[in-house]
C-alpha cells in the first residue's frame, strides 16, 4: 500500500474540515476555464492534492511573491473566474526548472474575495493552478502593501528620502506592524504545504523582506532564497530605516540573496559590513557573506523576458495587421517609444522635456518626429502619484500646443492598461526606444523592444520586408544609467535623465545614426538577450540555491535571538560551545593543568575604550592562580611595559608579551627574550610607510612596540580602513621583502614583528618547558579571538597528535565568536569567557604540592 507524502499532508492543512466528510460538500473547483460550480450531492472530490503525492516526494520549488501569477474576474453570473496571467514573471520563470519539478505559487489575489468565499477559493487554486492564496484583512492589506510598501519602501529603496511631511511619507509604526503581519501570514501559508526537507523556497521582492525570519525560525534546515526585484539602497540611505535592523537581519535568514547588478549587491554588502560587523569574500566566482558559522550566498544577474511568449505574439495574424495599421498611421514619421509605469521614479515629466528640447532645437524635426508614450496604471494611488501625472499631462500639453499642428501631435499619450501584444506592435514600428527612469530595479522594456524589432516571418511581411532578401534588424535604445539593464545593453546610448539637453542629444543622435550602426547595435543586443531570457535567470538563480544549501545535513544549527532578530548558528560536527559542565568535570580531575589566554578580545572586549583589566578581571587570575595545579598565562602582542603595569597585582601570573618575543613566569620573575639574534634598523623603512597611510587614514594610528611596529585602524571607517589595510599589507612586504620579519594582518590591525616569533611558539616552548620538569600535563585551555591565536591552536593540535610525545588527557582550544577556526570549541564573546573562568576559579582547591611555577623558576 503506497503512504501518503509529508508534503501531502501538510498540503491537506490549507483547508480545515470538521470531519472526512466535510469534502462531499464543498464545492469542485472550477469549470473550463476556471469557473466555480457546486458538487453534486452524490458526488465526491479526492483530498487535495493527494493522488499527485501517493507516490515517491516529487522535486518541488515554492515561488513566494506578493501576488499569485493569476488573473481573477467575475462572469456574466457573478461567479469567480481564473486564468493564468502569461506575463507575470513568477509564471515564466518556471520554464527555467526541470519538467519533473512540481512549481507551488504563494501569493495574494489582485481581487478582493470575500471571506466567506475564502476557503472554497483556496481548494479551486490548490487544485487546478497549485496556487495557495493569502488573504488579508482590508485594513491590514492597505497599510502593507499601499502604506509601508509602495509609499514608504519603494520610495526610500529608490533613493527619496521623506525630508519633510510633504515630501514623502514617513516612517508609520502601524504600517510596519501591518508589514510583520502580513509577512507571518504569508510565513503561515507556506508552513502549512511545505516539506522542509525537501522544498526549496524563492521569495520575490521587498513586500516580504521579514519572511526568510519565521519559516527560519520555524525550520531551521530550510532550503530558502530570496531575489530582490527593486534597487538596494546605498548604506547611508538605508541606515535610516527605523528598522533596518530588523529587515537587515530577517534577509540574512536566506542562503542566497539575489540583486538585479553588482551595485545593488556591493550596497547590500556594505550595509551588513558597516551595520552588523560582518565579512564577506569572493571564493571561486561565489561571492559568500559570513554569518554566525553559515555562508550566505550572494548572487548577481538580472532578470531577462520570455522569449517564447513573444515570439508567439509577434508571430500572430493580429499582430501583423495591428503593425500593419500602426506603420501607416505614423508613414512618413520617426517614432519614439516610451513604456513605462505611471510612477515618479520613470522620468516620464524628464524624457518629455528633453522631447521639447529637441524640437526647439532642431525644427527640421517638427512633424517629422513623434514620441508615444504608453503609461501603465499606476500601482497605488495618492498625492505624489496624482502630482506625477498632473506635470505629465501639464508638460505634454504645453509641447503639443507649442509645436504641434492639424494632423501632427508630437507627444501622443496612451494610457494603459495595454495588452502585451499591442505593446508589441508599437516597438515594432518605433525607431528608437527611450527609458529614460531616474532610478528602477531592472525594466525590461528595453529587452521586449529588441526582440519585437527582430521581428518574425508574419510581421516582415506585414511590414513589406522583402521576404526573398530579408534586411538584417535595426534597433536604437536610449537608456539610464541608473536601472538595472543599463549595464547588460552595451550598445545602448546610455543617458542621465536628469541631464535634459544630454537627452535631447541622445534622441538626435539616435534619429541621425547610419543604418549600418544601428544594425550592429541590434544584433550585439539580441544577441544577449536572447541567451539570457527569463528561463536562463531561473535556472542560473535555482542551481545556485542549491549549492548554496548543499551543506546543510553537515551541520549542526540551532537558534539564537528573539522576534526578527532571530538567526541560525551553523557549526561543522566537530565544532561545539565550549560548556562549562563538560570542562568543569575535567577541571575537577586534573592535576596539571595550562591555561593561555589571550587578551584583547578575549578577557577585554575589542570594543573597549579603557584597555586596563577590570578589577573583576584581576580577581578571577588571582584565584586560578592560587591553584598550585595551575599555570596560567596572558599571551598578547601587546607591549610588556603596558603589560606589567597593568597584572601588577596578579603575583604568579604568566605573561607573554609581543607574541612571544617577551615571556616571564610570574611578576618577580625576570623577563626571557627570544634566542634569536636581532636587528630593529626595519623599522626605519616600515615605519615612514605606516606614516603615510596613517596620514591619509582618519581615525588610524601607530603603536610602537620594543620588537614589533602596529597600524591601527579599528575606528577608522570600515570599508576604507580594510582597504587601506590591504594596500599597507602589500606595500609593506614589498619594501621588506629582504628583511628578517613577517607582515601579517588581523583584526583591525597590520602588524610586522619578527620572523620565528608567534604565538604557536610560546605554546610549544610552555608545554616543552613544563614536560621536561616531569610535570604530567593532563589539561590545556587556551582562549583566543584572533588570527594569531590561531597559531596557538595549532601548536597545541600539534603536541595533542604527536605520538612521540606524552598524551595531553583534556584539551580545549577555544575561539571567541562562531567562524572558522582551527579550535574545536567556541564561546560567543568576552562576557561568556569571563563567565567560563569564574566558575573554573569558583571550584579552586588549593593543596600545598611543588607548584609548576616553582619548578619552573629554578631552572
């Protein structure tokens, strides 16, 4: 008997029944074409979705998007009807999947269903479009989507700031609580058909930028991306989000991000290293975000258009006679095409100045040159978009009064909605294209037009090409430099907007370019686009999510944080937190026992303006070195000077300072050098070069050490600071390339000290040291945050697997914070090592045996 598919029964949780039986009563789905008709008393429907999941889990991809790729009307009966709307790009992107690939849509419908119909559409969506519908509540959906979302974020990622209460609208707490609340419906939506193990889940856009936080939450293994559409803002604009945190950290829930470019990616990166401290790198073509122990993955392409669909539009006998009719109506006349939304940020009030321009400028051109506009309805209504289609018309009147004549318009408006294939016969006969947007996310316009003017054998022969001697394609595109496609259309005339003469030279150059010119400019786009349709972008988009998630099953995860905060802590198997049971039990067994602790950033927050211990510090050292079972040592690059003032009161502690170079084994003990043989005359060409960064670094400085020189630049600007670290990294090994030092970076600093003196060798030196007085060395914590602690790590890896040397019983090298480490356990910050060594200190029980520290001062 075949079982029933975990994603078959979480499908059954959209609907909820009374009973079983429940199902003989509710209404079938739909007719051709999708029409609602009621059940027949006698007659019974199959639980939803069932026979398509008896049997083995089908491959399945979860597209979440604002809106469901549905178009929904009432008939003549008043009865709902659905189709399928071919152009929505959640739709078209399913060609890019396999065929075997189940495609389940999470959405909202663009009509308003009312309640009592909601559980009857559902079952109808479910059933015959795999669609789960999310309805929400009038007031919620207002303040969501035409509040916080459309006159709030789309402005603001568009680069408007609300300066004043009449330009813009400004940030509204109940509108962003209608954003979580929509967020966490559509999030209940998804829990209730998804196989997490299983599913992969695309969300799409900025309406559902805190919905990677609750399905994270609530499936902390789930394979989830996300693609955003629009513009990401630079980081100063984007810092001023009230909640930036909140939307910032919800995105990070995802394992690939998606940008439309490399600029809208490069702000986002800047954004979390600015905001939230975190590193990202390029690794083999991948550009990965490091968060908390997992990559977030970071991908750039933009989207492209269905090729097919147009092709089988251009390819229509309507097609042809509407081109047809259009070419003769406009015979004789150079037409430019505008499509655009009716939105402020398309520089539709711009691209008409400039069209102004032009025929001021050149009057041969009056009567000879027409620009159609087509406008699509606007998205939302309100003040700012009723002031935008009021200078509109203000300025097409003006320019059509000024220059136009009987039977001569120049500036002929088209109000949508208008139909894909209409559209497609205007770019047919339009000249020249011009998108001419001050700031957008992508606009495929420019893509659509190209492809329309490759035309197909139907439409050539409409158009009175010769069919015998077909004429190679012609197209001219005059784009912005601030939207998406700009940078993938190289032979577009690329324009500032806001520039006005710039565009009406563009114009003039596009209507004067040689025919040959514009046949090699077509060919170059067509080229591109045709490769790289919407198909491309969505297999390009899906192969990387599950590279991206391919390492799930190998690691441990866990939660951490509270309401949008909320985030996943990825570790590798072997890698855990250091807890204070399991290293209190072996504490209490010991006898001979090393304890190295590095200093900044592990008992002293990096953070930290006051660098002196606290008196707490000093304290918890005191009371584990009161143990005579114990060795306990500060390893630091810090100065020895600044260092022994500072543990002056810790009597027998150990201090190694500058990495090693200086060590002692308590206070009264005199201080050991390194044995190597040294010269300092380096630091005469080491430290002219750190002078000249430093004077050119704000916020860098300096420190001289006896045997080392640092720069600084931990309050330095961050993105600058790395960058000029990286540059007096490079700078440094080359001017010191013949002399006996190392030039090593870490955290916040460029530090050049000598060669053979490391952390590591302070490590080997103490364990060798404390094993040839015939000390059974049966524990080892060493505590570090730094990349020179890492060499401390190693060192102890090193004498643990040695076989030729006595075996180390308890061993725990600790990083601080969760990333990559050669340690094997980790705390998350200094409060938590502080924490850690006072309850080692609490279980002190002192004896009166030879203590290591007495052997090892009369050696």
């Amino acid at each position: 008997m075949n079982m029933i598919s975990s994603s078959s029964l979480e499908l059954l949780n959209l609907i909820s029944f009374d009973d079983f039986d429940a199902l003989n009563h509710i209404p079938r789905v739909m007719t051709v074409p999708g029409i609602i008709s009621e059940v027949g008393k006698n007659e019974t429907i199959s639980p939803v979705g069932l026979n398509d999941h008896m049997e083995e889990i089908q491959e399945r991809r979860i597209i979440v998007a604002n809106q469901l790729p549905l178009r929904a009307f009432r008939d003549e009966n008043g009865r709902w009807v659905f189709e399928f709307d071919q152009d929505s790009l959640s739709l078209q992107l399913k060609d890019g999947f396999s065929p075997d690939v189940e495609v389940l849509y999470v959405g909202g419908l663009k009509a308003e269903i009312d309640a009592a119909d909601h559980e009857e559409v559902s079952q109808v969506l479910l059933e015959k479009f795999k669609c789960v519908p999310v309805f929400l509540p009038p007031d919620v959906h207002n303040k969501f989507y035409h509040g916080f979302c459309k006159h709030y974020l789309w402005p603001l990622f568009h680069y408007m700031l609300p300066l004043t209460s009449s330009h813009g609208a400004r940030f509204d707490r109940a509108e962003w609580l209608a954003y979580v609340s929509a967020n966490k419906v559509f999030a209940d939506k998804v829990m209730g058909v998804i196989n997490s193990r299983e599913d992969y889940v695309w969300i799409h856009d900025y309406h559902l930028m805190v919905l990677p936080s609750f399905l994270r939450k609530r499936f902390h293994r789930v394979k989830l991306g996300f693609f955003l559409h629009s513009p990401f803002p630079s980081s100063e604009i984007y810092r001023t989000l009230p909640v930036r945190d909140e939307i910032l950290k919800s995105l990070l829930n995802c394992d690939l991000i998606g940008f439309q470019t490399f600029d809208y990616a490069r702000h986002f990166l800047s954004t979390c290293s600015r905001m939230l401290g975190l590193n990202y790198e390029s690794r083999r073509g991948y550009i990965g975000l490091d968060c908390y122990g997992r990559t977030v993955s970071i991908k750039i392409l933009p989207a492209g258009i269905h090729m097919g669909q147009l092709e089988s539009v251009l390819s229509l006998e309507e097609t042809a006679k509407k081109a047809k009719e259009l070419r003769e109506k406009y015979d004789g006349k150079l037409v430019m095409l505008g499509v655009d939304d009716m939105d402020l940020f398309k520089g539709i009030s711009l691209k008409f100045s400039a069209m102004g321009q032009l025929l001021e400028l050149h009057p041969e051109l009056r009567g000879k040159v027409v620009l159609i506009q087509i406008t699509n309805p606007a998205r939302s209504s309100g003040k700012d978009v009723q002031d935008v289609i009021d200078e509109i018309n203000s300025i097409a009147d003006e320019i059509n009064k000024k220059f136009g004549r009987p039977g001569y318009e120049p500036i002929v408006m088209i109000n949508g909605p208008v139909s894909t294939l209409d559209k497609v016969t205007y770019y047919a006969i339009a000249e020249c294209c011009v998108v001419n947007c001050v700031r957008d996310g992508m606009n495929l316009v420019s893509y659509k037009y190209t492809v329309s003017r490759q035309g197909s054998p139907v439409l050539d022969k409409a158009l009175g090409f010769d069919e015998k001697n077909p004429t190679p394609k012609k197209s001219v595109i005059i784009v912005s430099e601030f939207i998406g496609c700009s940078p993938s259309l190289s032979g577009a005339i690329r324009v500032n907007p806001w520039n006005i003469d710039a565009v009406a030279d563009a114009m003039g150059s596009a209507l004067r370019m040689p025919e040959t010119e514009k046949i090699l400019r077509h060919e170059k786009h067509y080229k591109y686009i045709s490769s790289h349709d919407v198909s491309y972008w969505a297999r390009s988009f899906d192969q990387d999510l599950e590279r991206a998630c391919r390492d799930h099953s190998f690691k441990r995860c866990w939660g951490v944080g509270l309401g949008l905060g909320f985030r996943i802590v990825a570790l590798g198997p072997e890698f855990r937190k250091l807890e204070v049971r399991r290293i209190g039990d072996a504490y209490k067994r010991t006898n001979s026992r090393l304890i190295l602790l590095d200093y900044d950033g592990t008992v002293m927050p990096q953070a930290s303006v006051d660098k002196r211990p606290s008196s707490e510090v000093i304290s918890i050292l005191n009371n584990l070195c009161s143990d005579p079972r114990n060795v306990v040592f500060i390893v630091s690059g810090r100065g020895k000077d600044s260092l022994s003032t500072w543990f002056s009161a810790c009597e027998k502690l150990g201090i190694s300072a500058e990495h090693g170079y200086f060590l002692r084994w308590t206070r009264d003990s005199p201080w050991e050098t390194c044995s190597l043989s040294m010269h300092f005359d380096w630091k005469k060409i080491a430290e002219p070069v750190m002078k000249l960064y430093t004077e050119t670094t704000d916020g860098s400085f300096i420190e001289h050490k006896e045997t080392a020189l640092v720069w600084h630049h931990q309050d330095a600007d961050p993105h600058f600071g790395s960058w000029q670290a990286k540059e007096l990294h490079d700078h440094l090994e080359s001017v010191l390339a013949n002399e006996p030092v190392v030039v090593k970076r870490g955290q916040h600093i460029v530090e050049v000290k000598p060669q053979g003196v490391s952390k590591g060798i302070v490590v080997e030196n103490l364990i060798s040291t404390m094993r040839s007085k015939d000390y059974s060395l049966d524990f080892v914590l060493c505590i570090g945050d730094d990349r020179s602690d890492e060499e401390m790590f190693e060192s102890i890896g090193h004498a643990v697997a040695n076989p030729s040397l006595p075996s180390i019983a308890e061993v725990f090298a600790c990083t601080v914070g969760q990333k990559p480490s050669m340690a094997k356990y980790y705390l998350d910050d200094t409060s938590e090592v502080i924490n850690l060594l006072k309850s080692l200190a609490a279980g002190v029980v002192c004896n009166k045996s030879e203590t290591p520290h007495q052997e090892s001062q009369e050696k």
